[in-house]
C-alpha cells in the first residue's frame, strides 16, 4: 500500500480561516491526505488567504515566492491558494505566479477532493463561485479523535452591510446562516471529542438567523449540553446587537463577559462616509446597555485611522469616544485602500498624518488594555487551560475575560477549569496560584 500523501496549510488572518483550515484538511484526508510537519514535508501546500489587511495580496505572493525552491525541486508539489485572496485575484493568481496548481475561494474548499482529482492529472484548478448549495452539507463528518479544550466554529459567512472600506462582501458574499440543528450537531461532536469552550465565528456573527431566538437562541440552546463550559461569539456589528443578545450576557452563565464591538471611528461624519450605519452615541448607548446587562463584561473594539475626509476634529472625536468606553483590549490600523471597494475612489489622507494619529490612539489604548489587566491582580478568576506555557514547568490558559493566564506546571492539567488567584500582570499575560479545593 502506498504512503498517505502529505499535507500542509498555512492560515492568515481571522479566526474563520483557522476553522476553514481545518475543515479544508478533513476534507483532503478523504483524498488520503494526511498532516505534514512542514512545507519541507508536504506533498501539497495550501497558503489560506485573508484579503483585510494593507498588502495582503502582494504578501501572498511573496510567500509563495519562498515556495518555488521546492517545486523547483519536486515539480510534482502541488501548491494551492485558498480564502478571500484566492477569491478577489482569482486567475490572476496563475498569471503571476505560473507554479500554482489551484485556486479556491473560501465558498468552494469543499470541492476539494474533486479539484485535488483534477490537479493531479497535470491540469490547473480555478474554483471561486458562490455555489448554490451549502458547502457545509458536502463537507465530511468531522473526525472523532481527541482535540484541544477550544475550537471555533462557524455559524454565520458572508455581510450585507458593505462598509465602504470593506472587501468581505465581494470574497466572503451575502449574509449566509447555518441552520441550527447542524451547527448543534457540530458543537457536540467537538464536546465528544474533549472541547470545553466553542466560539462562533461569523464575519457578523450577531446578523446569525439560523436558529428562531437568532444568536441569542443558539447560544441558550448549546448552553444546555451538559459538558461545554464556555460559550464565546465573534464578530459583532453594533447594529445587530439585539435586546436578545444583550440580555443573554446577564442571563447565560455559560456565555464569557467578553464582546468584541468594532466601532472603527468615534466620528459621526467618518462613519456615515464609512457606511457603518450607525452613530457614535449610538454605539456608546449600545455599551451601556450591555455593561447593564453584565457590568464587568470586557469590551474590545476595531479602529481604522486615516479614513479619506478624516479631519483631525474628526480624530479628536475617535479619542473622546475612547476614553469615554474604556476598552479592555483593541485593534487598530490606518485605513490602506481595498481595489472594489468605494472608499477606495477617495481621496486618502496623508500617510505621515496617518502614522501621528495612530500613535496616539494606541497609547491610549495601549493605557487602557495595561490598566485592565491590572486591575485582574489580586482577583480570582476562572482559566481554561490548554497547553503547556513557553517557558518550561509552566501550563497556560484564558481566564473568562481572554486574557492570557499562566501558572505553574502541576498546579492545574490541559482541559481542566480552575480557580486563579491573580498575583502578576505581565506584559501580555497574567500569572497566579491554583486555589485549592
């Protein structure tokens, strides 16, 4: 019998395309791959993109640019590009780099085996539609081996908001929401397999109406299967942030006192030319809403510095928002223009204006994120842990509000939920003592 094939894939950016890798491997290993070590090992790489961030594209490229020694050397390699780059450049792809074998859009990994056939008749593979059928209906069961205490899985692709500085509307398509039942079905076989926290992935994650009670439904539906601890849901619109769903921080215990909110401007003007439908006090009202529903929730947020038309009043209302909302943590970048989208037909801002604005706000941010972790020193908090810490004798975990917890080796095993008293803040972590009893 032959040697299984082997099988290598590389994820960039968000959560959602760790879960599409693994999904894109199961789906391989009924083609009789299996995981390789490295790209040195692999009988086939896959580099699964993500198109958000400032030169995504040309940074695909590059990497595959290190990749060519090895099909250099076994022309038989096949290398795939896979995700939202896969699905804005589509064939482009081969024209600028001649040694890839496939291309597949994120709405299309689950025609892999049949691509993968293909592919290894000589010819080349270009798949990036928007099937009509659910990809998710022909992917295969889900493997029953063992797994890691965390998994992410996804309930909700695609947005209908086109924010104006936004591709995932044109790679990810429109709002698509998995039934509830198989996303049940799903979260139990990741319990049977040792998973004690599960957060949902959506590129709107609280748009999901797949199940009747929406979000807020689906999460008090898994809250009832007996072995999962921890429930956790990313990314959320401001707008979708339902009564339902707010009141579900104050009433599911099972659902972590953490919320990602992008808000992206704390100016009125910015946001209307931004599309985001929705204002600055309306956002604000929103946090106060759900702080009132769960006073020590931790919120963290997005920030684009630099939008075309951004004045620095405009700023200036950025950084009052801040202060005024108190972020445990946050992300934030200057806007970088996205070919296709509407903002990028706009007149930028200067970059030198870009790179001041975005130093203070995130010594501000950087202000708040330190003052919260801080604050966690003396208090005792609940940790997940999942893996043995970097350095030696330590076993690391997340505490309820995500932030990273460590402690010392013996004091608590991978899997297990316990009680921490907090003694340290670190730089990007926090370290403590297992309570006993």
């Amino acid at each position: 019998m032959s040697a299984p094939r082997k099988l290598f894939i590389k994820s960039f950016g968000c959560q959602m395309n760790v879960y599409d890798s693994e999904r894109m491997s199961e789906a391989l290993a009924a083609a009789g791959y299996v995981a390789a070590e490295g790209a040195d090992d692999a009988d086939m790489i896959l580099l699964n993109t993500c198109h958000i961030r400032e030169k995504a594209t040309e940074k695909i490229y590059s990497e595959l640019g290190r990749f060519r020694p090895l099909k250099d050397a076994r022309p038989d390699l096949k290398i795939g590009v896979t995700g939202c780059v896969a699905q804005a450049e589509g064939a482009e792809i081969f024209a600028r780099q001649p040694m890839v074998d496939l291309v597949v859009g994120p709405q299309s990994y689950h025609r892999l085996p049949e691509l993968e056939r293909k592919i290894q008749t000589g010819e080349r593979a270009l798949d990036t539609d928007f099937p009509r059928e659910d990809k998710f209906d022909h992917l295969p069961k889900r493997s029953q081996a063992a797994r890691g205490p965390t998994a992410f899985l996804t309930v909700q692709e695609g947005c209908d908001k086109f924010c104006a500085f936004c591709v995932v509307p044109y790679t990810r398509g429109a709002e698509f929401s998995r039934p509830a039942g198989r996303v049940m079905a799903e979260a139990r076989e990741l319990v049977a397999r040792g998973v004690r926290e599960i957060t949902l992935l959506g590129q709107n994650v609280n748009a999901y109406h797949g199940h009747e009670g929406g979000l807020a439904g689906l999460i008090r539906e898994l809250a009832g299967i007996d072995e999962l601890a921890r429930i956790r849901f990313t990314t959320s619109h401001p707008s979708d942030m339902s009564d339902s769903l707010i009141a579900a921080f104050g009433e599911v215990a099972k659902l972590m006192p953490y919320l990602h909110l992008p808000v992206q401007s704390g100016s009125d003007t910015v946001l209307k030319a931004m599309n985001r439908r929705h204002t600055a006090e309306q956002y604000k009202r929103v946090v106060e809403r759900i702080r009132a529903a769960r006073p020590d929730i931790l919120i963290s947020g997005d920030f684009i510095v630099g939008f075309p038309g951004e004045t620095e009043a405009h700023f200036e209302d950025t950084l009052a928002l801040v202060e005024e909302v108190e972020y445990g943590q946050a992300y934030s970048f200057k806007y970088s223009p996205r070919a296709g989208t509407p903002a990028a037909e706009l007149k930028g801002v200067d970059d030198a204006v870009k790179d001041e604005r975005l130093q203070r706000l995130q010594a501000i941010l950087n202000r708040q994120q330190r003052t919260a972790q801080e604050s966690m020193v003396g208090r005792t908090v609940n940790v997940l842990f999942e893996r043995p810490g970097r350095l030696t004798g330590q076993v690391v975990g997340k505490s309820e509000y995500l932030h990273a917890v460590h402690v010392d080796d013996g004091q608590a095993g991978v899997g297990e939920i316990r009680s921490v008293q907090i003694n340290a803040s670190g730089s990007n972590s926090l370290s403590g003592e297992v309570l006993q009893g």
